[in-house]
C-alpha cells in the first residue's frame, strides 16, 4: 500500500507539472502575440509578426529585434532602425527611405525592388540578403557588409561606399556609377557581369581581377587598380532596363 501511494503521488506531481509548463506556454504565446499588437518603440520584439502594408514612417524602433518579421510594402520612411535585428525580415517593395538604420541587422532579408535611398546604414549587415533591383540612391554605406548578397540591377547612384564589403555578391547590371568612394571597396570575388561603373573611382578597391573588369560596364573616366586595364568592349551600349 505504502509503494501505491507513493506511485499515486508521483503521477499527481507529473500532473501537477505537465499542467504547470502548459500553463507557462500559453502565458509565453500570449505575451508574444500581445507584443505583435504592440505599437512601435524602442526594443520591441516584434519577431515573427505580420507587419504588412501599414504606415510605421518614423518609427522609433532601434534595438528592436524584428527577426523574421513580414514588412511587405511597409512605409518605414524616415524610421529609426538603428542596431535593429531585422534578420530574414521581409522589406519587398518596403520604403525605408530616409531611415537611420547604423549597424542594423539585415542579413538574409528579402527586399526585391526595396526603397533604400537616402537610408543611413552605415557598418550595417546585408549579408546573403536579397537585394534585387533595391534602390540605395544617395544611401550612407560606409562600411556596410553586402557579403554573398544578390544585388542584381540595384542602384548606388550618389551612395557612399566607402569602406563597403561586397565580397562574392552578384552585382550583375547593378548600378555603381556616380558612388562616392573615397577609400577602399572591397570587391574579392564580387560577380560583376554588366556591372555599370562607368566614371568610378576603383583605384583603391582590394579583389578586382582583371577577370571581372571584363565583364563589367566602364568608360574612360573610370579608373582601375594598377595592373589593370579597360577591356576593349568599354564603353557599353545603354542598358534596356
């Protein structure tokens, strides 16, 4: 009997602690849905949250961990985004025009055809981000990371790249005539097929091959490290698109 009890009371604590997690599991998917619900603030946790199609211009979000969050044609102008984690966030057709976004967190984003002008995102990440065809007109980039990112027809007009990483990024058809770069760029293994980087400065850009000056779009006013030459093709026929 004295054995029976003891295995009655260890089922009823089993019980007792099986409820116990359950209960602190719906408390814990409560609080996270209730933050998704929340306004927008510094630090929020807004991860994994659908936040599309709504108006966040000038939002103060630094430090925020928006992890996986869905901003699809957001308006984010103007919002301050600064050290923010937005990792494997969603930003298709989303304007962060204008927003502050210093060593923000953007690795691994989807942002096709994204509004990045004018964007302050300097030593920001956009490691393995998908980047194609994003605007980042006159954006501050100094020493942003765009390693492995695809870049393909995105436009850097005016931008500042100094400093900037786009070591094994696809940069085929992007747009990098008229940057600023006033120090090195870091292009090692960078794929630059049609590559439009006619009138830039690239004496001082560390990678460039000869191999991928060949496949780029130059003219006279563009200038190579020493040991490379303009290809024969420059300059390039007008792009259609």
């Amino acid at each position: 009997m004295k054995k029976l009890g003891m295995t009655t009371n260890s089922s009823g604590g089993a019980a007792f602690f099986a409820v116990a997690i359950t209960v602190s599991a719906l408390a814990s998917s409560a609080a996270v849905a209730a933050d998704c619900k929340s306004s927008a603030r510094a630090g929020i946790d807004w991860q994994d949250c659908n936040k599309k199609q709504i108006m966040l211009g000038g939002s103060d979000l630094p430090g925020s961990n928006l992890f996986n969050t869905d901003f699809t044609m957001t308006d984010l102008r103007g919002a301050n985004l600064t050290s923010a984690n937005l990792e494997k966030a969603t930003l298709v057709r989303a304007s962060l025009a204008g927003a502050r976004a210093d060593k923000a967190n953007f690795s691994r984003v989807e942002a096709y055809r994204g509004n990045f002008s004018a964007i302050s995102a300097e030593n920001a990440s956009f490691a393995s981000a998908e980047l194609q065809r994003t605007d980042f007109t006159g954006a501050r980039l100094t020493g942003a990371d765009f390693e492995k990112a695809e870049l393909g027809r995105a436009n850097f007009d005016k931008a500042v790249l100094t400093g900037t990483r786009f070591s094994m990024a696809n940069l085929s058809r992007a747009k990098l005539s008229g940057a600023v770069l006033e120090g090195p760029l870091d292009l090692d293994r960078a794929f630059l097929f049609l590559t439009r980087i006619e009138g830039v400065d690239l004496s001082s850009a560390s990678g460039l091959t000869q191999e991928q000056v060949d496949l780029t779009c130059g003219d006279g006013a563009t200038k190579l490290p020493s040991g490379l030459a303009a290809p024969g093709k420059w300059p390039c026929p007008p792009d259609d698109d």
